[in-house]
C-alpha cells in the first residue's frame, strides 16, 4: 500500500520480476520497490549474486522466492518481468540444455501464468535474435542471420522461441506482451566473473592483469548503461495494448571491441598489457541497434554517454575488489 498525493490509499501493483536477482533484475526491482510497488523476485540463483539483492532484502515490500521458472509457478500479481535466463555466453553456454529449457519452459510457465491472471507481461528478449548480422544497424524488422546448432544457439533459438511463443499467446490468446530485444547492457551490479567483456576488461584492469581482446578486436558492439535500460523497460511496460514490440532497446553508439580495451585502460590508469586470444566460435561480427521505433513509440533514448556509464561501472568493481581484498 502506499499514500497517493490527495491522501487517500492506493493498492500498489505486486509486480513480479523473474531473474530479479541477476544484473538487470535487481536494477529493476529497486526502481520497481522505489515507484512504491510490491514485488516478487523470483529467481534460482543460476547466474546471481546474493550481494546484488542484499540492500532490498530489509524493503517489507520485497520478497524473494527460490524457484527455477521451467516449473510451473502458481502466484497472484498484476504485471510480469520475464528475465530469468543467464546472459552472458559463459554462463548459458555452460549448461546449454537447461538455458534452452529456461527460455522456452520459462516462457510457456510464464506466459501459462500472465494467461489465467490476465495481466501483462514484458519479455527480456536480445539482439541474439538477430545472431551475426548481415544488416546494420538492425531494425526490428530485420530476421537475422542465426546458426541454428552452434555453441551460442542454446541462447539465441531458445529466446527467438520465446518470442515466438509471446507472439502466438497475444494471436491466440489475446494476451498483453511487450518484447524488447535488449543490446549489451553493463552497469554496476554486473558478476565480476559472469565473463561479459565489461566486467572482464574493468576486472583486468584494475588487478592490472592482461586485458583479453578476443580474435583482433574489430569485431564491434554497442553500450547501454543499466539505468538508461531500466527507463525503457518501465516505460515499455506502461504502453497500451496496441504496443507489442518488439522493440530494440539499446545505446547505438558503436565501438570496437578493441577500442573499448583501449578506454578502460585509460579511465582505470591500468598497467595491464592487452593480449590477443582465440575468437569464440560464431562471434557475431557487428551490432548496433536501430532504436527508431523505441523514440517514436516511448519517447525513449539512452542519455548516458559510454564513458560516464564505465565511470560508474569502475568505481563499483574497484569497490567491489577492495571489499573481497583482491585490490
Ligand atoms: P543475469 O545472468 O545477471 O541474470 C539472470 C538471472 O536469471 C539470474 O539471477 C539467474 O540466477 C536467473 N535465472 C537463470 N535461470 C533461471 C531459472 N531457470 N529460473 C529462475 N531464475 C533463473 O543476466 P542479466 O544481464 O541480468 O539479464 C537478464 C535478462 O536480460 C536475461 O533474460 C537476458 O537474456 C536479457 N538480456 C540481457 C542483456 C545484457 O546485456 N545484460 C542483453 C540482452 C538480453
Ligand atoms: N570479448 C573479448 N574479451 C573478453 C570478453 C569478450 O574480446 O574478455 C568480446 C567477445 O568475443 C565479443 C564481445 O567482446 O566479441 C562482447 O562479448 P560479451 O560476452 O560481452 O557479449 P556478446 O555480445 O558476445 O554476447
């Protein structure tokens, strides 16, 4: 419950948030828990950190449930974030059945779940859809170029399965989905060894150990800070029924790969030397996401230029390291 401004009681959304206690997750139950919801984050500790939950744990409108998604889940709430799903190649590629299983069971439990509730749900879906781009930037319109049996295909055909499912529950069933396609996202709150190329160069960095640039670092990538992000998905989640996505949510800035070595080494004055290691197998060459749709439909655009989102992201790892002594 919470006071709306003319005194009276108002009965806050109880939003559930799969994955809540992950990067993104616990970002969006803090600003869920901070806008005066309740929330359930529901999440099997696959790829999280307790630490990451740990400041929400003392809000009495904050609960936490121990549950793996491709099981059933019987709760009673008004909205649905579905982000339960390691993100990082290291961490889904490590057990590729059960993050098949998690996108697509996880999706039909919660889809099954926002059906009988009749409430919206928002899926975490990612510019996986579109594997190693042949496009770019990529629309929302664009298929993808998708190997269907390599190592990142766990991931990349689980979650393009998920989207079909979203699709096919809101044809069939009517039901009020919202889709975005997340590009890489970084911030503090990030796993020091979840194996994400930001967290890996900034850990590297600051323990001024060799920064690893995989292949010769022209692949490229674009940067979303996590705030930025989480501005979207609320204001995603706020459209009506007419807005389905999906909706490309990303930074279309772009850089190389060994650009970004580059930067941190500077903002972190680091002595470490960059080393050049094997390309992992279907690395996508480029991507950038064409964010037209998202300005048009949210009024919605990241703010936070990459150097001030690393700044931040710095001084959360060298924190971070000092606590556990490893700076
Ligand atoms: P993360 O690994 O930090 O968080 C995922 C969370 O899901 C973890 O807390 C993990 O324990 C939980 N989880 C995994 N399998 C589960 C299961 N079977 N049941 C319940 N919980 C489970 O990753 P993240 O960066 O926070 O990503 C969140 C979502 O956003 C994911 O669905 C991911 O695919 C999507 N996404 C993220 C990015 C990014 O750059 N961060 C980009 C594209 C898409
Ligand atoms: N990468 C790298 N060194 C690392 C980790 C990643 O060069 O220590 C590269 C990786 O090969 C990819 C890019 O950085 O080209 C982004 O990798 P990440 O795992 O963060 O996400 P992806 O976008 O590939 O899912």
């Amino acid at each position: 419950m919470r006071s709306a401004s003319n005194g009276t009681i108002e009965v806050a959304d109880r939003i559930l948030v799969t994955g809540g206690a992950g990067f993104l997750g616990s970002h969006l139950c803090a600003r869920l828990l901070a806008a005066g919801h309740q929330v359930l984050c529901v999440d099997n500790f696959y790829s999280a950190s307790r630490r990451n939950i740990q400041p929400l744990m003392q809000n009495a409108n904050f609960e936490l449930l121990r549950h793996d998604v491709t099981f059933p889940l019987y709760v009673e709430v008004d909205q649905i974030y579905n982000l339960a799903c390691p993100a990082s190649p290291v961490h889904y590629q490590n057990d590729p059945v059960q993050t098949t299983k998690t996108c697509v069971h996880g999706a039909i439990n919660m889809l099954g779940l926002a059906k009988r509730l009749r409430v919206k749900i928002l899926q975490a879906s990612t510019s996986e859809i579109y594997g190693d781009p042949t496009v770019s930037p990529q629309p929302e319109t664009y298929w993808g170029h998708v190997n269907p049996i390599g190592v990142r295909s766990c991931y990349d055909e689980g979650k393009r399965c998920a989207e079909t499912l979203f699709f096919d529950y809101w044809r069939q069933h009517r039901l009020q989905i919202k889709v975005a396609r997340i590009f890489n996202t970084f911030g503090p709150g990030m796993h020091p060894n979840d194996g994400r190329v930001i967290s890996n160069f900034i850990v590297q960095a600051l323990t001024n150990r060799d920064i690893t640039v995989y292949g010769d670092g022209s692949q490229t990538r674009s940067f979303c800070y996590v705030e930025d992000l989480i501005e979207a998905f609320l204001k995603l989640m706020q459209t009506g029924d007419e807005v389905t996505g999906p909706v490309n949510l990303g930074n279309p800035a772009e850089y190389t790969i060994g650009s970004l070595a580059e930067l941190i080494l500077d903002l972190t004055n680091s002595k470490s030397r960059i080393v050049r290691c094997p390309l992992p197998q279907d690395d996508p060459r480029q991507r950038q996401p064409d964010i037209e749709q998202a300005r048009a439909m949210l009024g919605w655009q990241p703010r936070t230029p990459l150097k001030e989102g690393l700044r931040q992201t710095i001084a959360y790892f060298d924190d971070l390291l000092r606590t556990r002594g490893e700076r």
